[in-house]
C-alpha cells in the first residue's frame, strides 16, 4: 500500500497510466491502437523524418507504459500525434552520458507504471491539421506541468517548425552544446503555475 509521503514524494513524476491518460483526454487525444499507432508514426514519418522510431518500437513502449502514444482523430483519420515515456535512473543516467538511443530505446530503460520515473523522453508530436496539432502540443505541456515537472523532461529537435515551437513557446532549452538537437526542460521545485 502507498503510504502519503509516498504519494506526495510521487507528485511531480507521476507514473500511473490512468493520470497521464486523463490529461491527454482533456485535449480529445486518446491512447492509440496498434492500427492508429501504425497511421500515427505514418504521419510523423511524412512531416519529420523516416528515421523515427518504427511503430514496432511505439508500440512495445506503449505495451509497457499503456501511455505513450496518444491521438487525436478527426472522424475516423488520425490528424494528430504525441509520443513519450517515463524512463528510469538507467535512463536518465544513458541520456546524460550520451548513450540514450530515442529511436529504438533499451526497453529495460523504460519507467514502468507505478514506479517512480527519473525523467521524461518525449518523442514528439506531429499533425496534419492545426487541430491535431495543437491538441497534441497542448497536451505535452499540460502533462509536463501537471505530472512531470519535478523530473527533467527530454525531446530531439527535428524540424525548423519543431525547433520554434519546442524551444519557443515550450520553453526548451540545450541540454549539451555538443549535441544541439537535443533539449530539455530540467526538474522544477513547483508545479508550474497554467
């Protein structure tokens, strides 16, 4: 059983499926199936780039999480998409070495729900609409601020639009000037205020 500093040391790294598929929710995103996971990373190929993580990989995350790729659909077409996962100090500890691979992560790395994750991995959000794209970028800032503000938050930089949005309005910064695709918004004592 948690006890209640166990629930309150968990506030700000919040692992549990149901919470972080909430919040995805308040934007119309939801947890995506292996077909909608499959259109989803057909759509972030197109925009991005087609070396991304295969929908294989997004899907033995989701598999492990059941919360990491969400989407928003309009009528029966996926027109948004957002990626990410909890990882644990493994993790932490191979993105601050510089041997974390987003692309086809170590599935050990992977924070598992329940436990208590020691960053965020975010593999990013696309759209083919304004609207799926900005539910999906709504909902990675509200799941940051709600559930993950006390853990450093990581994404790559892929696309000049991501760069402006990424390190623009969300407020990512470079994690290490050898490698400036990769940003981050570090831990915060606080919830961030809306």
């Amino acid at each position: 059983m948690v006890g209640v500093a166990q629930i309150a040391e968990m506030e700000g790294r919040i692992s549990a499926p149901g919470r972080i598929c909430g919040v995805a929710a308040e934007f119309g995103l939801k947890l995506a199936t292996d077909d909608e996971i499959a259109a989803a990373r057909e759509i972030t190929a197109q925009l991005i780039s087609d070396g991304i993580a295969s929908a294989g990989v997004f899907g033995a995350v989701q598999k492990i999480t059941h919360a990491s790729v969400f989407v928003y659909l309009e009528g029966r077409a996926v027109t948004g998409m957002l990626g990410l996962f909890l990882l644990r100090a493994a993790g932490l500890r191979a993105i601050e070495a510089g041997a974390f691979n987003g692309v086809n992560p170590d599935l050990d790395l992977v924070a598992r729900p329940g436990e208590m994750p020691a960053a965020c991995y975010g593999w990013g959000f696309a759209g083919t609409t304004d609207v799926g794209r900005g539910a999906a970028v709504k909902a990675a800032v509200a799941m940051r601020n709600k559930l993950f503000w006390r853990i450093p938050v990581f994404t790559r930089t892929a696309t000049p639009d991501g760069v402006r949005v990424i390190t623009g309005r969300m407020g990512y910064q470079v994690f290490t000037p050898t490698d400036p695709t990769l940003v981050w918004l570090p831990p915060s004592p606080e919830a961030p205020t809306p």
